[in-house]
C-alpha cells in the first residue's frame, strides 16, 4: 500500500491540473458552458492528443493501459476544475462498455475513434425507473426475419446524448426488467431513423439526452458482443463510471474548501474577517473532514474495486457513492452558506459546484439508494445476483501494481 | 392554556377561503392551474388581484383602519397567508404591503402617508428594498452608500447589492449615511425613499444558481432624493430598518409554501415509480416524509405560539427566529427531497443557459422542483443567516 | 387557543415546582435514587394528599377531573427535578389502564385506594417483542371449569413492578399476536403464588420488574371490564403515557438547557468564559431550539389528543414521540458535551438528566418506531386498525376547557 | 499510489495472530468468552498477559530495540492493537506503554530509564496521568498544581482530576507549576514523576454516569518528590505533554474497539427479534446499519493515511484530529443503536446502584451495551474534545 504518487502519476496529474489551470479558469468555463453544445470540441481534442481519452483502455484500442488511479487522478482535476466535456459518459462510460462487451472488431473500431477524439460515444443505458437499478430495463430487442433487431423503448438521461454520434443502446432480448440475464447492446447511430433525440442540459449544465424509439431497426452487426449477455458489461463501466465520479466529487469538495478557505481570509464582516469567528471555523472544519473522509472514501474503493469477490467489490463501491455523495451536498451546500450572498450568484464559481455535486449524488443511484445495497449484498438477503458473476472478468478493475 | 382553535378564527378562515375562491373565479376565470410562476408575477396580474383584493379590504388587511386596513391580529395575518398559498393567484407585493407600508404609517410624515400608502394598497406602485451592499450583506452597520445635503435633496452615491425585484420596482427605501460636507465618519444611518426613474440608478440585473434573475445590483450615481423623502429622523434608519425586519419576521418561514412542498411531496412519492413501484414503498422515503411531516408540525405550532406572544417579550424574538432558522432549514431539506424523487426527469433544467423559461415548461412540477431545489440555498442566507438566528437565540439565552 | 396558563394552572404548577425546589434538590434525590425501593414513599404520600395523584381521574374515584394539561403540567416540573417516584407507570399507565377498562366497582375500589396513595399498580402489558407496538402480545389467557383464568407468558419490562401491590396485567383470550381484538386485563397481586416477579432498575435508575407465569390462576372477578376487549384501554393508558413523558421531557431539556447555560456563563477555561465561544454558543442556541420546538410539538398532541378521528390521534402522538424523543436525546447529549468531564460524574445533574432523556426515547417505541407509525397510519397503507376503533371513549382525552 | 495490502504486513498479520492466540491458550486456557470487563482489569491477569507478552518482544514493540522494544513502524502498531482486540484478553496498560515510556525514552535521564522502563515493559509498575484540575480539563495552561523546591524535594500542593485509574495505579506522571519562593506567577509546567504511595497522596474514585468509577480526584498535599523525578528541563511539560498527547492520537479513535462494535450490532440485529420479525427486517436499522459501516470503511482508510503520513507534515496533525473527531463521533452513534437494538432488555441497569457489576452479569452482551452506551458519552471530551479537534482543524486549514 502507498499513498504518495509515482513519478508517472505526478507526471499526469501535473499535465491535467496546468490544462485546468491554463484553459479552463471560470469565466472560460462560463464561456463554454454558455456555447449551445455546452462543452469544448477544441479541448476535446487536446484531450485525444494527450492520451486522456484512452487512458484505462487497452493498447490494442490504442489506449495507454492505464490503471483506475491514473483515471481518479484526471478525474479529480477535471472537479476542481468543473470540465464539461464528456469524457465521463464517453471516455468512461460508453467506452468501457464497449470494451467489455464488444467483439474484437468493434472494440478496436470504435474505440481507436474514439480514443482519437473523432468518435462521440454515449451509453443509453438508464431508464425512468431504474434509479440506478442496473439490471432495471424494459427497452425490448426482438429479432428480425433477416437477423436484425428492432428496438422499443425509452431512455431517460443519456449523458453526452445531445452530442454524441453513436448511442450503445441497451435493450432486453429476453427475461422480465428485474432479471440480469437477457440484457444485449447495440450500437445505434444518433441519426438512425425512428431515434427520436430530445437533447437538454442537466441542471449542472452537462449535456444529456431523452431517447425514443418504437421498432427501431438495426442490422444484426449492431449487437455488440453475445446477445443477452450485456449486464456484466454494463456494471463494469457504471462502476468505472461511479469511480471516477467520486474522484471528481473529491476534485469539487476540494475546491470548495479551498475558496471557501480563502473568501473566508478575506471577507469581512462585523469589523473582523470571517475566518476568526469560531462558527464558521468550525463549519469549514466539518467540511474539511468531510472532503478528508470521502478521500479516503475514494482510495478504499479504488483497493474494493481490485477486490475478486463480486459482492464485496458492489459493496465497496455502493459505500463509497452513499459517503461521498453526502459529504458532496453537505461540503457544496455549506460552500455556499458560508459564502453569503455572492455564493447564490451564478457567475461565481461556488454555486457550480455545488450544481455538479447535486448532481454527482444523484447520478447512478443517491446516496439511500446505495445505503440500500450496501445491505443487499450482504449475508441476510440473497441477492439477486448474476450466476455468472464470476466469469465476468474485470480485467481493468485492478489497481495499479506499481 | 387551552388548544382548541377558537371558532371565530375558525369562522373567519372559513368565510377568507369562500371568499378568495370567489374573487379569482370571477377575476381570472381560466388561469392556469398549478400558478405559473411567470404569470403570477406578471405585473399585469398583480395589478389586478391586489386591486379586487382591496375592494374586499383584503389588500392591506394587517394596516391600521385609518389607512384602509382593518387591523387584524397577527393570527388573521397569518391565516389569511396561508388562505392565499392554498390557491393559484398572482403574486402580491410583500415588500410593499409587509415592509415599507407599516414603516411610512408609523413613522413617516402625513404627506408620506398620503402620497405613498394608497399607491401600494392599490398596487400602483412595487417597491424594492435597498439595505444591502458588496460589503455589507447581513452587516448593515457597515453600510457605505453616502447623502450629501445639497439645497433640497440629498445626493446619494453608493453601490447596492442583492435587491430583489430592483428591475420591477418603482420605488426603493434605502439606508444610507448622510454626511455633512467635511464631516465624514459615523453619522447613523438615514432611510430614505427613491423613485426608480430618477436620473442615475442603474439596475443590472444578475442571474442566481437556479437560472433566473431575482436580484439586482443597483448602482447609485449622483441620484438627487427630495428631502421630503426622509423617513423619520436622520440618523435613526436603523430603528426603522430593525423595525421592519423584526415585523415580517414569521413570514420568512413560509410556512404556507411549506406545506404546500410537503403536500406536494406526498403526491410525488405517490406518482414516481422506481423499478415498477410508487416511491411511497421505498422505506428511506418514508422514513423522511413523517420526519418532514413531523418537524413542519412543531413549526406550525412554534408559529401558534409566536403569533400569541407579546411583543415586548424577548422570547418573542427568539420565537421568531427559530421560526426562521428552522423553518428555511425544513425548506431546503424539503425542496431537495422533492427534487430528488423525480430521479432522472428532475436532473434536466430548463433554465441554465440563461432563456426565461417557458413559462408552461417551467412551472411543470418536475422542472420547478429543480429551480426551487437551488433557490432554496438562498433561505438560509437572506433575512437574517442562520448564523444570525444563532448569534441572536444564544445571546438572548445568555443574556449576552 | 391560549397559551397562557389559567389562575388554576398557574396554581397547579407553583404548587409542583415549590415541592420539587424545596424538597427535590439533587442531593436529595440522589438519596432517594440510592434507597433499596428508589423511591421515597414520604413523597408518595405528599403527592396523594396534595391530590396529584388522581389528577386526570374522575371524580367519582376520588379524582379530579382535570385535563391532560394539569396532567402536563405535573410532568413537566417532575421532568425538571427528575422525580423519581413512580407517578407515571402507577398514577398514569395502570389508573387509565383501570380506569378504561375496569367496571364501575373495579374501578372505584382500586382507583379511589390508588388516589389515596395506599396502593401501588402497575401495568404489565409490553413484552420483549412489542417495541412499542400496543397491539403485539402472546401472553395467553384460558378459562379454567369454574369460571377463572390460567395466565401464562413474559412481561419484559414493567414500569414500576418491582414496588408494585398489584399487577393491571394484560393477556390475549383469543386471536394471534397481532390482533387488535382478544386482549383482555387481569388484576393480579404482587404476590400471587406462580406469579416470578424480578425486580430490577433501569438505566436511569428507575423501579421495573420482569414478570414470568405459566399457567398462573386467577378468579374470574380478576377479568377487569369485558373478556378480548382491552385493547383501546390499553391504548389511552399508553396514550396518557405517551403526553406525560413528553411533558417530563420537556422539562428535563428546559433543566439541562438551564443548567448547561448557567455552567457556560461561570466555567472559565483558555482566558475567557466558555459562554463567550461562538461555537459554544450556537450548541446553546441549537439545544435551545430543540427544546422550543418539543415544547411546541407537545402542545400539538394535546391539541391532537382532542382530535375525534382515531388516524390523526395516533399520528399526533406519534409525531411528538419521536420529535421529542430525538430533541431529548440530542439535548441531553449536548448538555454532557458541553460540560466537559463534569458532565460525565454520577454526582451531577447533567448525566443523570441524559440518561432519563436516554430512557424516554427509548420507552413506548422510540423515535423511527413512531415515524414509521405515522406513515402506516395515512392513507396509503391500510392499517391494522381496530374495527371498533370509533368506540372506545377516550372521555379524559380532551384538553381543558378553560 | 496503489492499495494493495503489502505482503510483508498481510504475513506479519497472520504470525501475530497466530501467536497471540497460542498465548493466550497456554496462559488462560480457561478465560471467559467475551471478555468479562473484571476479569480483563484484573491486575494479576493484566501482568502475566503483559510478561508473556514480553517473551515474545510484543510488551512494547513500538519502542527502540534499546529498551528492549522493536522500533515497529506505526502501521504494525496498528495492525497489532488490531489483532490484540479480536480475542478476548486481559487489558494492557496502555498509559505507561503508550504514554509514560516513549516520554522517558526520549526526554527522560538515564537514571530514569533504567529505573522506570523496564518496570512499565514487565507491568510492575502501573501509572496514571495527572494533568487536568478542576479548572483545567482540556486547557492545560491554566493548571494550577505547585510544586516548590525545598533541598532535594519538590513540595507538591493540588487537586488533579479525572484522573483515570489513579486508584489502581502505582505511579503517577503529572504536570506542575515550579515556583521559587517569593515568586508566583508564569513558571511554565514541569513533568514530575510520582510514587503513589507517597505521604500526602489521597485518591477519592467517583463514579462516572455508567456507574463504574473509572476516574479519580487525587489531593496532592505537601507531596514530596525527589528532584530525581522531574523529568527534562524544568518548565518544559508542555512540550513533554504535547509530545505524549500527540503520539497517542491515532489509537484514541480506537478503530479496533469500533470494528467490534459494528460487528457485534450486525449481529445483535439478526438475534432480536421485533413483533416476530429479526430486527435486520427493519429498513431503519438497515439503513443505519450500513451507514456505519460505510463511515467505519472511511476512517479505516483515513487511518491507513495517517499511518503512512509523514510525522513533520502538518496535514498528518489535521487527519489525526479528523479521526479522532470522527472515530469518537461514530462511536458515540453506534454505541446509542447497539443499545437500542435490545430494547426493554437494554433498559435494565446492573450498576446504577453504585454495586460493582458482577463479571458475570456485567459482561453479557446486554448489560454492557447499557454500560458502553453512557460510557462512551466521554469518547468526545477526554483526550481533547471535539470541539478542540475542530479548533485544530480549522487553524491548520486557515493557517491561524
């Protein structure tokens, strides 16, 4: 076990943190977050041209094999900075269901293209009521006379949805919306006819979209991988996706304490500045445990992720997004409560991050949601788990050796 | 001590609710159900319903009779408040009719009265309130905008911070430190009244978290105020401003809308299905609503209490503000719950980018749980922080 | 509505706050505490004569017909002086018990004794199981040939039993555990051959006992009221129950909230008093709020207990147990907190104000039992409630008129 | 970066465990399961536990190889109160191994060494801590113990307070104030060593809220100490005392003793039983249940840090603070649900009658959940309350 950072991982983090620095101060980012896609295609290929996209994918994709640290660490700079582009639901998300339940081909086809930066991907997964429910579908894929599929559902948040060009859509070939088994994906592009689009902007601003499709018809090559084998998959990358969003929670807390920190230096009030008066010390002590706990919240999920046990692997990381999901709303919340007034205003950075973290703890399941798992997967209940769950193999889920 | 509601009340509730019911039938026959937020603040709308409202003596209620009130107790007040909250009707000018009326009928001059109080009771006139600064939030007696006596006006300078419904308003009562020419420190603050129009305000008005413009940054430049338009003695707006902040006191606590978030949340959790059962059977859930549910039922009788209390008492004032600090906290906690529940459909926000909403879009249940979800951040800060509340409970307690 | 206290009231009231400043100080009641019985029957004696034991009885067992606010009233300064007499399992849980249950003759021969503080009852009806729950008992009651009873199960924790002359103990004639009908009440002498009584204290230092019986007799007069019919009287006893330890909370939180502000202003510690800290002096405020806020919740139960509708009753009471509950458990905790190590010694007020605060929470259901109650009792859920519900009479519970 | 446990720690683990528990076997193969509190305070069983334990070079491994210790590396320390607090064994005397020791070692003279130190490593010697005074809990600096030289002697006049174990103790570490005759103020403290048997020493137990006397006045009158005795330079405590209270932090938060806590509540919860139902059943426990253990996992984590922190870090002092701060206030929580889970049973209250707890009875599951429940109501007072911790907290963060 170490806690400090290799020289590779200084290397990296050092690169994303001077980008974040350099291009993407606040008034920048309100500049970008103001464009009609909301997000930047110019960083978005710096981000290709640095290898960032690629990072935790394979070298035959044309990634850098990089472990989950190296993602927590961008991940983390990209909070303290609130980076809209969507590498979470692209470079994260979709990407890693791709990988995991893709064929060779269609591995290396997408991915090399999206690793690139010329291929926006986004995971059409999640529906109305699945609340971070995984297995929780109801989209139906029926097979075609000529070994296609139509496709029947609807997808409530697809992040990155307004954007992106292919969906990895997930619909079910057999089974009810409980089961784990019977849940396929697809590769849809976003111009396929009968793919009803409603892009909208989430209230932190990222970019989403709802989808609708009634027999919607694709070839049989857009099913990626084993029909109605995908849920596997699917867990991986909302697990990879749950990671790198508590790095990003930490990111954001961790600003927040630091301009808090620094307002409170400055600010006065009642003919003394605002950090003598004992109160408020004491709130920025609670939010500073706070940010400390979900740190470590975040290095236990990440050696939980490394764990072969699947319920125990479920059960560290469902922790880890209940605490830090909390710690996030408490830290965004009291941000702006210590700020005053000026913490309500939406051209001061407080009041961003407070939105992105809202919107992190409600990402994927909240924080009761997860509580409630926690417990799920443990000895009392016999959970509803795959039977397969040992023979999906998360090559990636491994923290780096070194 | 007895708990059973008296019947006059009862009685008077039960004539207010016929009675309103009656008014917005015959005024605004088809509005729109679920009051749309843009329609009821329309000024338009306003205008209309305080009118009907004060032909039925409803518009000012709470004032004193000589000015076309009626003198109701605090009790009246207040049930008239939550009477209002129950039905979907335009806004009304609180901070005409709650603040700057019963300050110019206490302490303005006859001529104030006379030229000012009608036009808020007929809602021909919306007022804003300029008490806070950059560097003066909760803090008034740091206050920097200045009055200089020239002849028969005062020339104001200053910077005005978080006005609310400053781009609306007609009017402004202020704070500001009149100085002699020479003589610059420490000479009390003075409550002045400003026409919007005159020559050299400035509104610009800025965005909060939850997309829309509530509040205003009012640059003041060589503005010339009448000296007529002092309200009471120089120096002394403080006493006027504490006055006014000290009288609206309960109604921070919005405990109508209060209720009606709680109410709404029942519904929800009813409506919302996850993973193909209404959110009402998610223990976690319940669990939070009977607290909510619980914790609005000590407020509403912690309200009771206030509205019985003497004046003079200062447990009054702690009264109040636990009323204020508690109550916004519910508030929060309520409005993220709401939010919350609608799971993936409340995380999309229509007003982000800045467009006034739609106004058919926005006041959807879904979308105005977002927007309220971040509006409500800013309970706990304006009025009086919770640090205040805090800061006045313990020194009260301890006689600090 | 009045919040103010009637010239009655007000006399009432002086009256229980002179006996407890001039003969309930600490020191004596830690005497009183440390006694074999923890109890003092002097006391006893004095309540009976000052007739505070029939308080909310009627007047024709020797009572006087006063409402559940002179009830409250008692309660609150007894919480203030941590009375340890057992004034609410015996004067309240056993006479409204009695009272409801009991013929006129029952009623009048052991009630009128009870008012005259000759005879000390207790209700013996929780179990291990019930939590809180009224209706929950598996105690059983059979009728033997010549008309008695044989009575055989488990009391848990009987408030006051070890003091007890006689047993008010309740039994199921018929139905299962979770049947509202079938319960009936027996009146069974402390020393009835078969009946293992043992007795014990509490963690606040309270008289109980543990009851156990197998096929214990009793004469069919013993059968107090109607056979299978108990089961309303029981819950205006709890009821009753319920508001008094409410007000005693109450008074105990106005005590701690006293004595803590009282330390605060003295205790100098780092060069100044703690009362000047801000940090200090919000937990004040905060604990001060809590208190405000159960006392505002306990005048909503007595409005509620007024409320002809069984549902909102029961939610009434609900809500104030738990909020009150959870305020006490919160203040008490506090009042130790900020003392210091003071707070901690068995020879101070504050511990011993915690721990009764620790117990009241705990009593009847605690604080999640009565939340759950108040969703179970709304629309959304059909409660198990009694068929009969609108007839059983709770004639004392209406607040005062005056 | 990277989380994988090292090999060396998982076999180091294992042997230790492995050992302890053939210790144990051989040397009480007849100890009562679950521990009895009597039992495991029994200074008898206390100095075999520790002589055996010496054999092995597990007495006080965290102290140089010179003193016979091991110059273990703080995460073995951890990893062995861990291991330790898995079985049931008699208590170690954690103030003079933890506390008094590494002072002597580091500041002590080479007398004092040899005299003390091999004393406090066999478990001859036990000692208690006599810092606070009435007026002096956590703020030190006002304490107002004397002690005036006379020849070879300090003459020692004071009352100590809270003064854990001093009724049991043989030795006693204690900060006082040297003053010479004729001057009285601002001596700065000095850190004296006491025989407990020495005359003018009285120690009055008085029990805590669980009734247990864990704590102690000590009267200090006309106490003579042997100049021998002060320990460093006179005036200097202060640092002495930091550097002890400093050392310490980490094991205050006693994960161990939490870990056992938890997972004695996940159990309780599948054995009781509410209206026929395991109490597991119930989802407010549920939720509640995995609420700690989440929180648990943070800290275990958060520990982890702060032993591969570096010592002259000032962060290291803020996470050791943090868990301090947040492993008491856990405790605290878990100790309050471990009790409610038994309901009436937990009630029950062997010790308020000031009667020593039978071992037997004291030590079933129940009763010392009733016990622990107000015990650990201290958690967040003795070794520097929360409120101190938040103090430190917040001054490193805004470099106060």
């Amino acid at each position: 076990m170490d806690f400090t950072l290799s020289a590779e991982q200084i290397l990296l983090r050092d690169a994303v943190r001077q980008h974040c620095q350099e291009q993407y101060r606040f008034h920048e980012r309100l500049a970008i977050l103001r464009r009609p896609e909301g997000f930047s295609r110019e960083h978005w290929r710096s981000y290709a041209r640095l290898g960032w996209l690629g990072v935790t994918l394979p070298e035959d994709v044309g990634g850098f094999a990089g472990s989950l640290v190296d993602l927590v660490l961008i991940m983390k700079e990209f909070g303290r900075a609130l980076v809209l582009e969507p590498f979470l639901s692209c470079a994260v998300l979709a990407a890693q269901a791709v990988n995991a339940a893709g064929n060779k081909q269609q591995r290396q086809h997408l991915l090399s293209a999206m690793v690139k930066g010329e291929l926006l991907l986004a995971l059409a997964h999640f529906e109305m009521e699945s609340r971070g429910d995984v297995q929780f579908i109801t989209t139906r894929a029926t097979r075609t006379a000529n070994g296609g599929f139509l496709l029947s559902g609807r997808k409530s948040l697809v992040l990155g949805g307004g954007i992106a060009d292919q969906f990895v859509l997930s619909a079910r070939s057999y089974g009810g919306p409980h089961d784990w088994e019977g849940i396929s994906l697809f590769l849809v592009p976003a111009n396929a006819p009968g793919l009803v689009r409603r892009g909208f902007r989430t209230v932190d601003g990222g970019n989403a979209a709802e989808l609708e499709f009634t027999r919607l018809e694709v070839e049989a090559t857009a099913l990626l991988g084993e029909e109605g084998c995908a849920a596997g998959a699917i867990q991986q990358a909302v697990d990879h996706a749950i990671i790198s969003l508590c790095a990003e929670a930490v990111g954001a807390m961790d600003k927040v304490v630091t301009v808090t920190r620094d307002y409170m230096k400055t600010r006065r009030a009642y003919g003394t500045t605002l950090s003598t008066l004992q109160a408020l010390q004491h709130r920025l002590a609670d939010m500073l445990v706070e940010l400390e706990l979900s740190r470590s919240m975040l290095y236990r999920a990440l050696a939980g992720a490394a764990n072969p046990d699947w319920q125990a692997r479920r059960k560290a990381l469902s922790a880890a997004k209940a605490l830090i999901g909390r710690s996030g709303r408490f830290v965004g919340s009291q941000g702006i409560q210590l700020h005053g007034g000026i913490g309500m205003s939406d051209e001061y950075i407080i009041g961003h991050l407070f939105k992105r973290l809202a919107v992190i703890e409600a990402l994927f399941g909240n924080s009761d949601f997860h509580l409630s798992q926690m417990f799920e997967d443990t000895d009392i209940h016999a959970k509803k788990t795959p039977a397969h769950s040992e023979s999906v193999e998360l090559t990636v889920l491994t923290p780096a050796e070194k | 001590m007895n708990f059973e509601p008296n019947p006059d009340d009862v009685l008077f509730r039960a004539e207010l609710r016929t009675t309103i019911q009656n008014i917005l039938d015959t005024l605004f026959p088809d509005r729109p159900l679920n009051g749309g937020r843009l329609w009821a603040s329309n000024r338009e709308h306003m205008r209309k319903w305080i009118r009907a409202l004060d032909e039925h003596g409803y518009a000012v209620p709470h004032w004193p009779v000589e000015w076309k009130g009626r003198g109701w107790p605090p009790l009246w007040r207040s049930i008239f408040e939550d009477e209002v909250s129950r039905v979907d009707c335009p806004h009304r000018d609180l901070i005409s009719i709650g603040f700057v009326g019963p300050v110019l009928y206490t302490f303005g001059t006859d001529e104030q009265k006379r030229k000012f109080l009608p036009r808020i009771r007929s809602g021909e006139d919306a007022w804003c309130q300029g008490f806070s600064e950059p560097d003066a939030g909760s803090d008034l007696l740091s206050l920097r905008t200045t009055a200089i006596r020239q002849g028969e006006h005062f020339i104001l300078n200053g910077r005005k911070l978080w006005i609310t419904r400053a781009h609306d308003a007609d009017m402004m009562f202020a704070l500001a430190r009149i100085e002699a020419a020479g003589n610059r420190r420490q000479q009390g603050l003075s409550f002045l009244l400003l026409d919007m129009r005159t020559p050299g305000i400035t509104v610009n008005p800025f965005r909060m978290i939850d997309g829309v413009p509530h509040v205003n940054e009012v640059l003041l430049e060589n503005v010339r105020v009448p000296v007529e338009n002092l309200v009471g003695e120089q120096g002394k707006g403080w006493v006027y401003a504490r006055f006014l902040l000290d009288r609206e006191r309960s109604l921070v606590a919005q405990l109508p809308g209060l209720r009606r978030m709680v109410a709404s949340l029942r519904k929800t959790l009813q409506s919302e299905i996850e993973c193909g059962a209404p959110l009402i059977e998610n223990p976690s859930y319940r669990l939070k609503f009977s607290q909510y549910e619980a914790e609005l039922g000590a407020l509403e009788f912690l309200e009771l209490r206030f509205l019985h209390a003497r004046d003079d008492d200062p447990n009054t004032q702690v009264l109040a503000s636990i009323l204020k600090l508690r109550g916004t906290d519910l508030r929060q906690r309520v409005s993220e719950t709401l939010w919350e529940v609608y799971g993936d459909r409340g995380l999309e926000f229509s007003l982000c980018l800045g467009a006034e909403a739609n106004d058919e879009r926005g006041t959807e249940p879904v979308h105005w749980s977002a927007v309220n979800h971040l509006f409500q951040r800013a309970a706990t800060i304006a009025g009086g922080t919770s640090e205040i509340q805090r800061n006045i409970i313990a020194g009260v307690s301890l006689g600090l």
